[in-house]
C-alpha cells in the first residue's frame, strides 16, 4: 500500500497521460483497479521518492483526499 502522506498536491507532480499515450495496463492505487491500455489517466511522481511514481484514475486522484483507499 503507498503510503498516503505521500500524495500531497506539494509533494508530488502530476502530468495527465492521454488516452493515446497509455499503451501499458496499470494498478490504480485509489482503487485498485486496473487503468487498461488506450484510458486517459493521471501520474503522480512524489518529488522524495520518484520510483514511487503511480498511476491513477483521474476521480481517483481527486477524490484521494476524501477517500479512503480500497482493499
């Protein structure tokens, strides 16, 4: 499980992947559920540890603070 002190909006960058830039199925950790290939979504990279770097849904990542991750 990430740690969620981690995704922080001052800790992190974030970028907005494009549905034709997603090529690979990703794990979102707000859900645990898989991004599947050709999904526009969001990657955020904490600045104290990038190999952290995580892909998230978009209502995932803007919910994160007002949900609690799901198991």
């Amino acid at each position: 499980m990430v740690h969620p002190d981690l995704w922080h909006d001052d800790a992190v960058e974030t970028r907005f992947i494009q549905p034709y830039q997603a090529t690979k199925t990703y794990l979102c950790p707000g859900c645990n559920r898989e991004i599947p290939p050709g999904l526009g979504h969001m990657v955020a990279v904490p600045h104290e540890a990038p190999d952290l770097r995580r892909h998230w849904h978009r209502g995932c990542w803007n919910g994160r603070k007002t949900r609690r991750p799901r198991n």
